[in-house]
C-alpha cells in the first residue's frame, strides 16, 4: 500500500513496532488496522537515495487494503524473484530442448526419480560443504542446490512463487 507519513508518525511507528501514517483527511495520526484488526507490523525502514521516499517493509495481520484485498494494487501479488525468477525462465525453456544441447533437457528425460536424486546429492553436498572452513564452496554448492531444486520444480509444474506462497502462508500470524 500507500500511505503519508509525517516525522511524528514514523517516531510513532518506530516506537510502537505498528505501522502509522498521518492521514491528511482526517487530520491525525492512523496506525494502520486500529479499526480493522489488520496491523502491518514493522520489519524494517529502508530511505531512498534522494532521502525523500521511505520504504516500510513491515509483515501484515490481515489484508492490507480497506477493500479486503491482500494490497491495495489488486486482490494478489507476485513474489519479487529477481534473478531466480529469470533463471525460472530460463530452466523453462531449456526443459524443452533436446537433451543433446541442453542439461537441463537431459537431466529431465532421465525422469522425475533422477531428478530428485540429483536435489538430494546436492543437498548432500551443500551440507558437507557447510561444515569446511570454505565460504566459497558452501556458496558454490548451495547455488547448485537451488538450481537443481527449481529444475525439480519446474518438471512437477510447479514455480517460485508457489513455494514463496506457502512460505508466506506458514509466517502469518508469526511474529
């Protein structure tokens, strides 16, 4: 969502951990859901490089907007991926290549049990390599984890952002 805050409002919200805006309409301070229940409670407060915008990144109770939708930009939302959400895409459509020019194609036609296997090695791995003194080897092989972990995702028909869904699903209500 959107909303105004004055310099008493982010003081309010930075001391009592709930988000408050100044609403210009009603001429006061609002902590956001005093009436509905659906707090949006303080993570963090980042400042744009002009030091004019505030982003509050804060966890809500309950839909954001008075209209009952989870934000006030339509009724959902995609999760923010990044890179894994173009690397998602790639996978996609390296599943449907031909196995001869592709590893992921091949590593798919092997069938659902070779991939799962291949998730399990690298999790094997990504553990092993957690208990060495190497930084750069626990990143290498948690990157080949993760990459394995969506390639199995993908041939299961499922994304992302499922998974960041039922992520999200598990922390509500959790402080």
């Amino acid at each position: 969502m959107l909303g105004y805050m004055n310099r008493e409002a982010l003081e309010q919200t930075i001391a009592s951990g709930k988000v408050t805006f100044f609403s210009r309409s009603k001429g006061r301070l609002w902590v956001k859901g005093e009436t509905s229940g659906n707090f949006l409670l303080l993570d963090t407060i980042k400042i744009d490089c002009d030091n004019d915008t505030l982003l509050v990144i804060a966890r809500p109770q309950g839909p954001a907007c008075h209209n009952g939708t989870e934000t006030c930009f339509g009724a959902g939302h995609d999760p923010d991926l990044g890179f894994l959400g173009t690397l998602e895409n790639v996978i996609d459509s390296r599943i449907t290549q031909a196995p001869e020019t592709s590893y992921v194609a091949k590593l798919v036609s092997k069938g659902i049990a070779k991939v799962a296997q291949k998730v399990g090695e690298e999790g094997v791995e990504t553990a092993l390599a957690a208990i060495l003194p190497s930084e750069e080897d626990l990143k290498n092989e948690a990157a080949d984890l993760v990459f394995h972990l969506m390639i199995l995702l993908r041939a299961k028909k499922l994304s992302l952002p499922d998974i960041v869904a039922v992520l999200e699903k598990r922390h509500v209500g959790k402080a």
